[in-house]
C-alpha cells in the first residue's frame, strides 16, 4: 500500500543523544512498510521524483493530528488477558504461586492464541506498535501477531516448571524465521524461578547465538535477598558472572539494584525495562529511574503483563514512569516529559533490536501512531510533547499502523478478527477455569 | 427530555457501609433531571403505571454497555487549563510563586470564563459529572458550568494576595442562588498564603452560613513545618482550633498528618480529598490513605488542576488512588477496586453536599455514565468494578449526562459550543503572555 499522509504535525527526533524533538509540518509518504519522505513538501518532487504522482492508496488529511512513532512495549506477557481483574490486591509471591501459575499450567495453545489477539488489540488501542513479550509457545504467540499483522520480539520464560534450552533454541530459529514481523532473543523467567543448570544453559545458548539476554530481574525486595542468600550475589552480578551478557540484553523491572549492579548494566550497556504500574499494584516498589539516566543506563518502558497492571496502556506507564521518579527523589524537576517519550519509543525498539523503528525518518519502518491534538486534554498546544506524556490518554490515539499497515482507525480494528468473537473467546477460557 | 436506557448493565451501590455493588441487568429510566426507574423492567409497569408508554425523547440500547454514576472531580482549580504542559518539572514552591501566579495575575473574566469551558470538555470526556472547583471569580466559573450544562460546586480561593471575607459571602449566595447546577461552600486557599486574620473571618463566616470549609491541607512536608514554626500547630489544629469545622468539610491533599490530625478529621467527620497525580508530579509524597480508610475518615478523589496533573482524569487518579497506597504500605492486598470506586462516586458526592448525585437509584440525579465494555481494555468481564478502576480509561466513555443532559457521547461534546472554537481561546489566552 502506498500511503499519504498530509497537512500533519510529525513529530521526530533531532537529536537523539539530548532527546530533542522536532515538529515538522507537511507530509509523511509511506510505500510497502517503510516511510520514504518526511517533509513539509515543498522537497518531495526532488527527493523522490515521479512519486507525488503516483497513485497513492489512501491519502489521509492529518489537519490537528500528530504522527509520532509507535510506542514499543518492551516488557509484557500479552496472553495474560485472561487473568485481567480475576486475582489482584496480592504480594508477588502468593500472587504467582496461588492465583497465577495453576491457572496457566491449563492454558492450550489455543487459547494463548486466542489471548494474545485481545491483547493486541489493546495495544493498537494504546498507539503501542510492538511488544517484547514472555510467554508459553512463543510460536505460538508470534503466529497470532503475524496473523493480525502486529509486531512482535518474543523471548524465552523457561524456568523450572516448563521448557528447556533445546527447545528455546528451536523457538528462536522458528519465530526469526516466520516472518519480518517476528523476532527471537533469549531470556528466561527469573533467577528465582530458574536453577543454576539451567541458567548456565542459557549463558551458553547465548554466546552460541550471539543473543542478548532478558529476564526478570531484582523486581522484588525479597527476590535479590534470597539470591544474595543462595549465590552470594544480586541477579544481576550472579548473571554476569555466568557469562550472560557478553552480546548485551537487560532486566525487565530492575527495581532494587545496588552500585555493583548500576556498574555491570552500564559496562555491559543494559537496558533497564520499568514497569512501573506493575511494581505499585503488587507492591514491589518503585525503580531508580533518575539514577539510571544519570549513569548513562538505557531505560525502556513496558506494561507487564495484564494479570499485574492490569491493563496495556503506554500513556499510563508513561506519565508513572516520569511522576514516580520525582517523588521517589523528592525533586519534580527530574526525568522529563523528552526522556520519557524517548525511552517509550527509540530506546524499546533499540532494547528489542528493532533499530528500524526508533523513529519517523526516511528508510524506517512505518511503524507510526497518530494522536488526535483536537481534544481537550491535548489544548492548548504549549509543548506537545508534555502534553503526550502527562496528558495524553488512549482516546487520543486516531491511528495505528505496523509495518505499513493499517491496524486500527478511529476506534476500529483491521486485524482480520472479529473483535466480539475474540472477546467471547477469552471470557470461555477464563469460565472454564472458575 | 425523557430517556430510557434498555439493555444495560447498571452499576449500583449494594450496601454503601461495606462498598458493595450490585450489577442490575435491564433498565434505567430518566425524566427530566431525576431517575425514574433502575430494574430489569418486569416490575415497570407497577412501579410507574402508564410510564412505558410515555413517549420517549430517546432509547438509547445500552447493549454491551455500563451505566454507573458519574464521578466526581472533588478537587480542581479547572480554568488553569491554559497553563497545561507550560511549567512542568518544578517543585511546588517554585512553581506556584514564579510560574502560576505571576500569569494568573493577568487573567481577565472573559479568560476564566473561556477556559473553564475547556475544562469541563475534558471532565465530560473522562466520565466526570460535576466538579468542586477552586478558582478566580466564582460566579463567572459557575456560569462557564450553567451555559455548558455542568454542575459545580465552587469555594473559595481566598488568600492574602487576593477576594475578601466579603466578597466570599458574596459569592456564597451568588452561585447558590444561581441554577440548580450550581453550589458553594465556603473555603480558601491555603495556611501558608492566607493571615490569621483572613482565616479568624473565614471561621466566622463558615458559622454565620453553616458551611463547611475546605482548604489546600498538609500538601507538602514544608508546608506543615512552616505551620508548626508559625503557630506551633499543624494546619488541621490550626484551623480546628479557630472553629472552622462546626459544619464539617475537609481538606485537599492531606499527605502530611499527624495522629492528631487523623483524629480532628475523624471527629468533625471530615472528608480527606486525594490528588494522587499532582502530587506525585510534584514531588509532594503519597498520602495515607490505607490509614484513613482504617479510620473510619471518608476519601474523595480530585484531579487538582491541569497545571499541576496535567489531565483532567478520574481513571488515572482512581489507578494511582489504589496502587500508590499498596506501594506505600508494602502491602498489595490494601485498598481495593470497590473502596475507590465509591470515594471517585459517592464520597465525592456526600463531600461536595450532592446526596442525590451519589449512585444510581430512583429519585436520584440522572449524573450517570454509560462506559463501553467492549473494548479489549475491559474484557474479560471477571470483575466489572476491578475493571473499571485498575483498566478503565476515557476512550470507554461513550456517554456523560448531568442533571439529565447527554453533554457527551460518541466523541461528540453537546454543550453549546464549538470546541475548536475553545481551544482557539486557550491557546490565544497563553498566546498573549508569552
């Protein structure tokens, strides 16, 4: 599809390294699933000669919209829908042993199918255009992205209780090679969740595939306790002692981290993926986040999974990760709307190694979100980029679109679904457990 | 106008002294401003004899659909909405002295007026029916809510830089005395802006009038040291010790209190209103509301205004009410879904004196609002209320009505006014201080 977009706020970066945006008011052209012209249009018949002309598929009137790039979801398990709203108000702990892991030890590949389409249309909703997602049968899950023309970079959950390195190893052939949209990295579950056999296996699996790693890590108190009681050692110093990081990777919460850890995440040049409305609702705590920024650390943001947030919503996560840090280190001037909205979109797609969809600029990928700035929440107009990370809310979100398609509009889905359909699906599979 | 609700889901309190709700299947009847009828429409026709008949202004099929009571935004300063996303990142002090008042000291009528009128299209637009709103010229604010349809409750902002005892009394029976939408309780700004002789007038006059009066209490820690540095009493035993509470009323914020503090308040059966966002946002701390709810103290929710938050939404606070106080009591199991729902409902209505707008039943005010549940973000339905306050966002709004008035539905405001038209205001009325 050869798609135009016209009369549009663009919102990119000019500067990554000082997070600085720019506004540019024009046009943004998008042919097959790359974006090929970002301008004010008065260029585009030297940049690309004979273009204007052709037939263009849509042409969208962007008057009082907002293209920005889609938010990457960089830590999330999507098929946890069907737990929404069933087991809250809990520890972590009694949380995952007593409400949780019975109920996904029934879950069919069917299902998780099935569950993670709702999930993704909550995503489209939420102007997030991938997700770096943990869960059972990442075949699995990846197929349902691809089907409804989502992306996706899945990771391994292997633990004790299911899964091994042979088959994370399969897993990751099979989800790099299903299609453009997919990618595999390796990761597991959590130190916590994983023996040292199996934590050595996937050490080693990594340096074999030249993979980053990804696992849950120090979310908890308690956790980096009973690590530093079995191993002597935080997560992350226990983890890099086995060799984990030598191709990069990261921590999904990173909640609770001493000096040691901040040295290893920033030689090893670690993301720190905050989860901020999940560490509040189950109590977990709130990340050093200013911290992080001051080190040079990367931070990308994600939801978590449905079953502990309890929904998917970017904009919340945002204007958390950017309030908490300020009351966390008593000081309202720290962690600004610019370094929020960069850790939401460049610095998730850089952690899921999606480097082509970082930003709005010729060559990348049209993975793009369009905000509608004609509301109030979004007027007036004094900085749109506080007004996205403080004020702006799913209502906003026009327009998703992934790889160049298409996926949501106007409160409608283009996923090849019937949304009712998904709906009585996940309500059957959680009835079937009660 | 008459309109009947059919199909519907119907969200009401069960038992208000244990927060239990009830989720009646069928019908809600609406004539004038006043429910007629709430039930699964068998026992219609003996209940109101004649009235099925009636002919309908509109039916309106709720298929799918939630019909709850309105919430109430029960902390505000509403026409701030012009400073939006323009002095972000600074803590209160600094913000308040050298950004906010400075510009607010060069709004005119007209501009309060304009710009009261953006405020409450965002309140519609996030399930709010009436708002308890402390700002410049009341009677001009409560007008902004009579010409749109909204109802407000107005006090105070009286301080030493500006209004008067007078001139409160004033207004007290300008905006009472305006419209049935339209109410005020007697209030001002704050201990640390406002002289002891002020405030010996305002108790006097909350005396005179039988009122309640609420203030800006204990929002920040510096606030309080400088209260007790002042007078060697807190700002709860301050102003308890100068009589203002003989008629009740409470505080906003109310972050840093004392035991005796929690003690006057649950004496004068007070109300604490939490602003969660601003709060964090401003670097101000997390208040203890686990503490209140133990005490038998009523919680009510604000959003404070969009200068501080910076939106204008109940989900966001109702979110943040419950997981921030999980996180600060390391306790995931306290405070729950239905706790918050009621103090975003009912106990901002009862702290707004609004008895009738505080659930859905016969004989109450028809403030309701109709969430659409299917959208990804509330399925499945294993738990309507949880859903609704750890899941729930604006783009589930499909209609707000006040006094029985649709004024929202669809994305579509019907309040008299252009909203472009509004948002060209606010952007000319920052426009000019730049």
């Amino acid at each position: 599809m050869n798609i135009r977009f016209y009369n549009a706020k663009i919102l990119c970066l000019k500067d990554a390294a000082t997070r600085t945006y720019q506004c540019i008011e024009g046009e943004l052209w998008v042919r097959g699933d790359e974006i090929v012209y970002v301008g004010d249009g008065s260029d585009a018949e030297r940049v690309l000669p004979g273009q204007a002309a052709l037939s263009w598929d849509r042409e969208i009137d962007a008057t009082g919209k907002l293209l920005l790039a889609g938010f990457k979801n960089a830590h999330t398990h999507t098929a946890m829908t069907f737990l929404r709203s069933y087991a809250d108000d809990l520890p972590l702990q009694s949380w995952l042993h007593e409400q949780v892991f019975p109920r996904e030890g029934q879950l069919t590949e069917d299902d998780v199918y099935w569950l993670n389409i709702l999930g993704i249309m909550e995503y489209l909703t939420s102007g997030i255009t991938s997700n770096f997602d943990m869960y059972f049968f990442p075949p699995v899950d990846a197929k349902a992205s691809v089907d409804t023309g989502f992306r996706t970079v899945q990771t391994s959950g292997l633990n004790n209780f299911g899964g091994s390195v042979e088959l994370m190893e399969e897993n990751y052939h099979i989800v790099n090679e299903m299609s453009d949209l997919t990618s595999f990295i390796v990761g597991f579950h959590a130190e916590y969740t994983t023996s040292m056999e199996l934590m050595e296996g996937v050490a080693a699996l990594a340096q074999k595939l030249k993979s980053p790693v990804y696992m849950h890590n120090s979310e908890t108190k308690l956790e980096v306790e009973e690590c530093l009681q079995r191993y002597g050692k935080t997560p992350t110093q226990l983890t890099e002692a086995l060799g984990m990081y030598e191709y990069g990777g990261g921590g999904y919460h990173c909640v609770w981290m001493d000096d040691t850890d901040f040295e290893i995440f920033k030689k090893r040049n670690l993301t720190a993926v905050t989860n901020p409305a999940s560490n509040l609702k189950l109590a977990s705590g709130v990340a050093p986040i200013h911290r992080y920024l001051q080190e040079g650390i990367s931070v990308a943001i994600g939801t978590d999974g449905p079953a502990s947030n309890n929904c998917l919503d970017m904009f919340r996560e945002m204007f958390l990760t950017t309030a908490l840090a300020k009351v966390r280190e008593n000081d309202a001037a720290v962690v600004g709307a610019n370094e929020v909205l960069y850790m939401a979109t460049s610095a998730g797609a850089h952690a899921m190694g999606l480097p082509d969809c970082d930003d709005l600029a010729v060559g990348k990928k049209a993975d793009l979100i369009m905000i509608d700035l004609m509301q109030p929440n979004m007027q007036p107009e004094n900085n749109l980029v506080k007004n996205l990370v403080y004020s702006g809310s799913k209502q906003n979100v026009a327009l998703t679109m992934v790889n160049g398609r298409i996926l949501y509009e106007n409160g409608k889905f283009d996923i090849g679904f019937d949304p009712n359909e998904i709906y009585a699906k996940a309500n059957a599979i959680i009835g079937r457990m009660k």
